[in-house]
C-alpha cells in the first residue's frame, strides 16, 4: 500500500520550511488552476450550495481551504456545507475528527459537521461491503445524495486531483476493457445532482506540497483493506515509473483523457 512516507518522498525528499518559502507562489497557481477548473466545467452556478465531503487525507483537507479561498473571492456568490460522514455501516477509519474540526472552525473560521448515516437495513451494500472498495465509495455517495436532499445542495464536490483521475482512468481500462475517465464533473441523470473535482487540474505532489506548506492537518489512510494492489501497482509501476522516464507522462495522458471525455459528454451537459 503507498503510504504518506513514499508520497512525500515522491514529492520532494527532503520538504521543510525553508524550501516551502522557494515556492511561495505555489497556493497563487494552484488556486488559478482550481478556478479555471470550475469555470471550463460550469462546476458552481450563483447561490448553489456545494457539500463538500472531507475524508481527512490531504486531498479533502485542500480542498476545504482552497475552495473556501475560491468563494471569497468569487463574484458568484455560493454556499458550501463542509461534512464528514461517520460511517458505521462501512470500516471505522479513525480521521483524529477533532483535530480538523479544531483547524476549519479556529484557522478558516468555517464549520466542519459530523453526520452519522446508516444505510436502511434492506440495502445490499449492508453486506460485506467492507470486502470491496468500489462498493464502499459507492455507499458513501449514496449517504452524501441524502444529504443533498436534506440541505438542499445540487453538487458535491470530492477532492480527486489530476494524478487520481489518470490512475483510475488506467484501472477502468485495465481492470475492466473500456475508456471510461474519473470525470471532473458527473452529472447524475437520475438525480438533480452532479458530482465535482475542482483539483481536477492539480498534480498528487503539489498538493502535499501545499499542504506541509500551509501546515494543514491530515491523516493517511488507516483502512484495513484500502490496499487494492491494482490502484497501487498502476499508481507506482506504470504512473511514477513513467513519469521518471517522460517528465510530462501524467500530463500529457491526463489531456488526452480530458479531450476524450469532453467530445463525448459535452454535447449532453457532462451527464454520464
């Protein structure tokens, strides 16, 4: 399993403080990047309220701080529900949920909401669903869409970055035969809903870059059965590996997915 120690060693071997002052526009081109990624999706209409699942990993932790940069300076006006889901009908993952609610509520000023959900006792992901990963994200999409109903929310936004959407793009094609992109936006044809990735445009690296930088609060994963040997084997055999070799290998293959996927949704409002 690829732990936060090889993500950070992948990153920049030796990250402290005094190179972190080398790189302080770093957060001015990331943020840049996470509002060309809304605007060339549409991902946010004015006065939509976004609900923004924080898992605890890095990637959610960002993209509570950056998203929230975003609204400040946005001239649409928005509203986003910060929430973590306590599932206990899936693995519980402990996330040290107090520190990151003491770091959106002290440092961003911003509520972080804890939400129990079960699943009703008929539904089948009740069962064994701790044997499968995709069965897991799966349910707790389903949690997240009740609360969209509950609040009122039309998106809800994931914090899946460029390096997650080429890996998983590998999977689909390795795992199950088809070109099938982890989309920046999904709109859901059976619900008024639609799912966004606003670091879509953002590198793994510059992420974890960003936040030691900021001193961000984050736990790894801790799931006992997270370890799906396809993901890490594509993520470190065939994506670091290429990328050692070819500089602009994730970039390269990420546009290329990108204008995929946009000559066939696009047409259809990115409903899949």
């Amino acid at each position: 399993m690829i732990n936060e120690n090889e993500l950070q060693n992948y990153v920049n071997e030796a990250w402290n403080k005094s190179q972190v002052s080398k790189h302080k526009n770093l957060e001015k081109r990331m943020k840049r990047d996470v509002i060309r990624a809304i605007a060339d999706f549409n991902m946010i209409e004015e006065w939509e309220t976004i609900l923004l699942w924080v898992s605890g990993w890095k990637d959610s932790m960002l993209l509570g701080y950056l998203l929230n940069e975003v609204r400040k300076s946005s001239k649409k006006k928005f509203n986003i529900r910060w929430v973590y889901i306590f599932k206990p009908f899936l693995i519980n993952c402990d996330i040290a949920f107090e520190e990151k609610k003491k770091y959106f509520e002290e440092v961003l000023n911003i509520p972080l909401e804890k939400v129990s959900i079960n699943l009703p006792p008929e539904s089948k992901l009740n069962e064994w669903v701790w044997q499968s990963c995709q069965r897991c994200a799966y349910a707790r999409r389903i949690a997240m869409m009740k609360l969209c109903q509950k609040y009122g929310a039309t998106k809800i936004a994931f914090g899946h970055h460029m390096d997650d959407i080429v890996v998983t793009t590998f999977i689909n094609m390795i795992q199950w035969r088809k070109l099938k992109i982890m989309p920046p936006i999904n709109r859901m044809r059976q619900w008024d809903i639609a799912f966004i990735r606003p670091l879509a445009y953002l590198r793994e690296k510059d992420v974890m870059r960003l936040v030691l930088a900021k001193e961000i609060p984050f736990s790894g994963c801790n799931c006992p059965v997270w370890e799906d040997r396809i993901r890490n084997k594509i993520k470190k055999e065939i994506v670091w590996a290429n990328e050692k070799i070819l500089p602009n290998f994730v970039e390269n293959t990420f546009w290329a997915f990108i204008r995929d996927f946009i000559e066939k949704y696009e047409k259809i409002n990115y409903s899949m």
